[in-house]
C-alpha cells in the first residue's frame, strides 16, 4: 500500500504543480506581452488610411514596393520643426528611386499645419491624424517618431528623435528598393 | 519505514497524531491536556509534514505552508495599498495623449514622489508581473494548502470515531467518567443517551459499548468552500488577459464631436453635457454652502456608430448608428459587451471664438459676424457681401518660440492665437489682424477692420470609461461560492458526543470546533436527564 501511494502521490503533485505552473506562464506571458499589437522591429507596418493635406485619402498598403518614411510630427514639437528640412532634402534625392516621405501631423486643423509645412517648404505628403487614432495605433510616445519601412512592409527601423540628414541617409539604405 | 503500529492493531501512516482507529495519540505520552494533539485535522498524518525527500515535496511543503501563504497575503496587501496612493494610469483625469504626457502627469501633480512612483511602475501596478506572479502564488497556496488538509480530514471524518481509546476521550476539552452501579444495565444507559442525542438532531453510530453521537459535519468543509469560491475569482481575474476579454478605455469627447473608440469598432458622439445641480429646495435641511453647489446628476446624451470601414485604421470611417441616449454615472451605455460609462468632465472648455468685423473708419459699423472654431477652423469665410476672412495662421496654446517666432505648445486650444487677413474684393483692400488672449492687433494704425467679441462658445468635455469584462460572472460566481463557504463555517459547528462503557464505568467525552458553550449545554442536559453519575470538566488549552 505504501510504495504505490507513495508514486501516486508524486504524480498528483506533479500535476497539481504543473498546473500552476501553467497558469503562471500564462499570467507572466500576458502581463510582459502586454501589447501583443505593438509595431515592432520586424514585424509589418500595420495599415492604415488618412486623408492628406489638400490631398486624397492615401492608405500605406498602397505603397507596397516604395520605401516609406513614416515620421509622426506636431508644429508644437521643436525637435519636429528642426528635422523637416533634412527629411525634405532627403525626399528629394530619392524620391524618384521609390522613396516616399509621409509626415503624419497629430491631432492638428489643416488651419494650423498648412502654414506651418508652407514656412518650412515641406513637399512630401501631409497626411491629418486628426483623431490620433494611428498615433495610439502606432503606440507614439515622444516626438518626433520616425519608422522606416522597407518595400514588402516590413518595419525595419524606430528612431524617437530629431533626426539629421546623414542619419535619414544611412537609415534609408536599408529600405530604398534596390 | 512510513507506517507506525498503534497497539489496537491499526497502522497509521507516520505523522499521525492520533491512531486512525482508536484514537489513542501516538508520539505524545499525555501526562497533560496541554500535550494532546490539535483535533483540528483528527489528528491525522499531514502528508506535506512528512515527506520531504523529492525536489517536488520540497515545492509542495513550501506552498503547504499557512505561514508562507500569509506572507504572500501581505506582500499582495502592501503593494496593493501603494496603488491607491495616487491613481493608477487608466484613471488619469485628464488626457495623457502619450508616454511622455503620462511621466509629466505624475511628475507635475505629485512631484518627487510622483516621479519615483512612475518610475517604479506602480501607475500600472495591478497589471505588472510581479503583483500578477504574486497573484499566481497566492492561488497556488490556496490550492495546496486545501488539498494537503482537506484529503486528509475528509479521510477521517469518513470513518467516524467509533469506540475510541480512553486516552483519546479524555484528552478531549468536555470530559468526564463516573462509576455505575454494578448491576446497571450499560447497554440500555447508552440507548437512552442516543434517543435523547437523536431528538438534539445528532446523527448517531452505535457500537456495542460505546456511542459517538455527531451534527454538523459539513460545516468543516467551510473554508475549503470558501477557498474554491477564491480560486474561481483568481482565474477570473487571470482570464481578463485573454485577448478580448477585457478592454478598459477612456475617451475625451466634445459636445458635438464624435471620436472612435480605440481597439473596438465604434465610434461615440457627445450630443450634449449637462452637470444638473441640487436646489435648495430640494434639500432635507438648509446647508452652509457658501454659494456652492452639489451636483445631482452628470450627463452625457450619446449617439454609438458602428464603422464599417474599421478594417483599415484612420480611413474615412462609414458610420452607422447602432444607439442613443443618455449615459449616467453608474448607469452605461450598453453594446453587446461594451459597456460606456459616465466618467469625468472638463466644462465650459472654450470651443470656438465669436467675432464681429466692425468697419472703424464707419464708426465701427458691423460688417458681419464669423466664428472661428478652435478645433476644426474654416480656412476661409465671406462674412458680408463681398468680405472675406482668410486664416493665416492657428496656433491654439500660443507660446513665443525658441527662434523668436510664434509657435505652439499643444495641440489644444489653451490659449489660441489667430492670424486673419481680411479681404474685400470690391473695394480691392486687404488688411491683416491677429487676435490673441482678447485683444486684437492690427497691422496698420489707422485700419479700416477691427474685431469686437461675443460669447466665446464653450463646451464641455465628457470622459467616457469604455469597458468590457468578460470574467465577471465568473468572479461574482466565485465570490458567492467564497460566502457559501464562510457561511458554512460560521453558523454551523461539528459537534461530536461520546459516550463509552468500560468495566464499572462510563465516560463522556464532547468536541465542537467552535461555540464551546453551545456544546456544554446540550452535554449538561444529557447529563441532566440521563442522571450519569459524572462530572464534566472543562479544560483550558494552552
């Protein structure tokens, strides 16, 4: 009676324990995985659509085959003021070798941005965020935020931070079509 | 060796206490009542005290303990109660946009110390993995703790202790013994003792030479009850981070805006806020207010749209109304899982200017009226016939920038500025004017336009609680099976009564797990009308 009691026993705490164990991987994964939605390195560039500035609505899956720019910006952020002209430089040299620059402006009026992209003779793009829905999509925290996305969709870079021509440069040969 | 011989001929697995069949203690030699065993589990050998050779016993014995399990429970209290000392992230009550907002949130409102609860992540504490592990632990204790003691106990309270040996009778609390006469009749004394028992609603089991009359059994398994009513709630609140099960936004909205609800596919549109206040006429009693006032009602009048271009996020979206009506603290909007609450408010928000153009070279003659909408501006507006305002420049919270240019702080209308160009066509004059912080500054001394004001519209903005909670039921049901089970254990007691013969004499013996009182009445009426010759002791445990 002994000896098998003894086995069952271990087998039960085994699987009693193993049980826990479980619900505790599961705990642990949700609470670090907190948001399993948010744009990674890596991953895709999730969809989305937006009406421009004095443009049609422009959805990025169109530009499947391009290497976009994405750069989250505001006309209250300094930092985003600084980098337009070389974002602007930037889009220049290689537009016409597939790259495409869209500035997403967050939550402003056509009112308030068009004088603004007008003083900074930004050409690319301007798509209006005006319910910053794909800035919570794009999970934005400080900005500017900039992600660079290759040709099939794939993010391929996040920079937070007022970027410098050389940088937009070097980041960009990782998504430029070749 | 795990097995010890009792001298009745019974094995007990070791750690036994008190010999499964006999009741005799086996370790202890009971000199003192302070030396007989705890009968809170019969005495029965606690598999996890014995066993601890395995890495697997080790973990067991370690979740079996009640001192570990109250450790867990005060480490889960303490964290707990620093998340209450400022709000958690989710309670904001005002918009944090972003991240940085967030940081600046605690920062700014609490100072050093909210800095360092930001940083240690207590504004997100009910979610973090630690409190989340801390959580698991807990209910892995509750699990094993249970099973070690209920498996057990549920073993020996199947086998009612029948005929049990004197040591054990008389290490009970309630004992007393008493000579009988030599030619009484011990079997028809003990007949009397279970009729009498039987009409106190105990359950009685009969032997040759002894009773053991019992009521109230189940109520031992109260706090196993209640532990599964625990464990149900702890899943429930685990399930919440199953991907749909639970969803807890917040939305800001304007009167007569309409914004989408993050990560479901609605949209919701505030038609009207309204704060209603208590008169003083309604009121029991008159109250010091000193021109205060207290709000009796907070209401947000709602329309819910479906969209149903949610598939791509920011397109255009096509909506369709699916509800309206009023939303009210403490009663949601409801939308299949989708409940919207009631909660919070930012009035008289400024939402749009008011101007007239008066014409100063005709002794400020109204030309017209426009609005300047400080969320959504019109580019440009013929305000009279022939007279056009254009907008040249917004900047809503206006602050002078770094290189000395106008420039803004938010994106929100704190502190609008505006550039205006008027133009008339007909009389071929265009002059520019720039209004801020209620004044207007024109560009030439002696302009022909100048702006007066009216009532700047201002409109409330309601905060709305987007909830969705698919575990409730799961957690009220826990929580009723947890009150069952307390139920169980407090208004009932386990009572047991032993009466036994032996040569010439009887013993009494009684056990309760609570309410001794109780107990020493109905063994006092049994001692009473059966007139045994015996005095019961009531002896004080250490």
């Amino acid at each position: 009676m002994g000896i098998m009691n003894k086995s069952n026993r271990t087998y039960v705490r085994i699987a009693v324990l193993g049980l826990l164990l479980v619900a505790l991987v599961f705990a642990l994964y949700s609470s670090f995985v907190k948001d399993p939605d948010a744009v990674k390195v890596g991953r895709a560039a999730p969809n989305f659509s937006l009406e421009q500035l004095n443009g049609p609505e422009l959805a990025l899956d169109d530009l499947k085959g391009k290497g976009v720019v994405l750069n989250f910006w505001g006309t209250w952020c300094e930092p985003c003021k600084k980098e337009m002209p070389a974002l602007q430089e930037q889009y220049n040299k290689f537009k016409d070798k597939g790259l495409v620059v869209l500035g997403v402006n967050i939550g402003e009026s056509p009112v308030a941005v068009e004088p603004f992209v007008k003083q900074f003779g930004v050409e690319f793009p301007i798509l209006l965020d005006r319910q910053s829905q794909i800035t919570k999509l794009y999970r934005i925290g400080p900005i500017p935020t900039t992600f660079f996305i290759a040709p099939d969709g794939e993010v391929k870079e996040i920079f937070i931070g007022q970027l410098n021509e050389a940088m937009i440069a070097d980041k960009l040969s990782k998504i430029l079509p070749k | 060796m795990d097995q010890r011989k009792c001298e009745c001929g019974h094995t007990n697995p070791v750690g036994t206490l008190l010999c499964e069949s006999c009741g005799k203690p086996l370790d202890v030699e009971v000199f003192e009542q302070t030396q007989f065993p705890d009968m809170r589990y019969e005495g029965m050998a606690r598999r996890s005290q014995t066993y601890s050779k395995k890495w697997i016993d080790r973990i067991w014995n370690a979740f079996s303990s009640v001192k570990i399990a109250i450790g867990i429970i005060i480490v889960i209290l303490v964290a707990s109660a620093v998340g209450t000392v400022f709000p958690q992230q989710q309670y904001i009550p005002v918009p944090v946009p972003t991240e940085a907002d967030v940081a600046r949130f605690y920062t700014e409102t609490y100072g050093t110390l909210g800095t360092v609860y930001y940083e240690l992540g207590f504004h997100n504490l009910y979610s973090s993995w630690w409190f989340v592990t801390l959580l698991v632990l807990l209910g892995t204790s509750l699990v094993i703790c249970s099973l070690d003691r209920v498996v057990p106990l549920y073993k020996a309270l199947s086998k009612p202790r029948l005929n049990q040996h004197k040591s054990f009778l008389k290490g009970q609390k309630l004992f007393g013994e008493g000579e009988l006469a030599p030619e009484a009749d011990q079997a028809e004394l003990l007949d009397r003792a279970a009729v009498a028992l039987k009409k106190k609603g105990y359950r009685i089991f009969r032997a040759e030479r002894a009773i053991m009359a019992e009521k109230g059994r189940f109520s031992r398994w109260g706090p196993y009850v209640n532990h599964i009513g625990l464990i149900l709630f702890l899943i429930g609140v685990l399930m919440r981070n199953i991907p749909g099960f639970y969803l807890d936004e917040y939305v800001w909205v304007r009167e007569g805006q309409t914004v989408a609800i993050p990560s479901t596919p609605y949209y919701i549109k505030s038609e009207n806020y309204e704060t209603t206040y208590w008169s003083e006429e309604e009121m029991p009693e008159k109250l010091e207010l000193n021109g205060g006032a207290i709000p009796k009602n907070f209401q947000t009048d709602a329309v819910l749209y479906l969209n149903k271009n949610a598939d791509v996020p920011g397109k255009k979206p096509e909506l369709v109304e699916v509800q309206k009506g009023p939303i009210v603290v403490n009663h949601p909007m409801i939308e299949g899982d989708i409940a919207i609450y009631q909660s919070g408010v930012q009035e008289m928000q400024l939402g749009a200017l008011n101007f007239v153009l008066v014409d100063a070279k005709n002794g400020n003659k109204e030309l017209g009226a426009f609005k300047f909408d400080l969320y959504n501006p019109e580019a440009e507006q013929e305000v009279a016939a022939g007279i056009k305002v254009r907008v040249l420049d917004y900047f809503p919270d206006f602050i002078m920038g770094s290189d000395g240019k106008p420039a803004t702080k938010t994106n929100l209308p704190k502190n609008p500025m505006v550039a205006l160009e008027i133009v008339d066509g007909t009389a071929q004059v265009s002059e520019k004017l720039v209004y801020l912080q209620g004044s207007v500054l024109t560009q030439k001394e002696d302009a022909r336009f100048n702006l007066t004001f009216q009532k700047p519209d201002l409109v409330d903005i309601s905060g709305l609680n987007v909830r969705i909670d698919k575990a409730v039921p799961l957690i009220y049901f826990g929580s009723f099976i947890f009150m069952i089970g307390v139920v169980m254990g407090f208004f009932w007691q386990h009572r047991r009564i032993w009466v036994q013969t032996q040569d010439e004499t009887v013993l009494l013996a009684a056990h309760t797990n609570k309410n001794w009182f109780g107990l020493r009445r109905e063994v006092d009426g049994l001692v009473d009308q059966l007139q045994l010759p015996v005095t019961i002791e009531e002896k004080t445990k250490a």
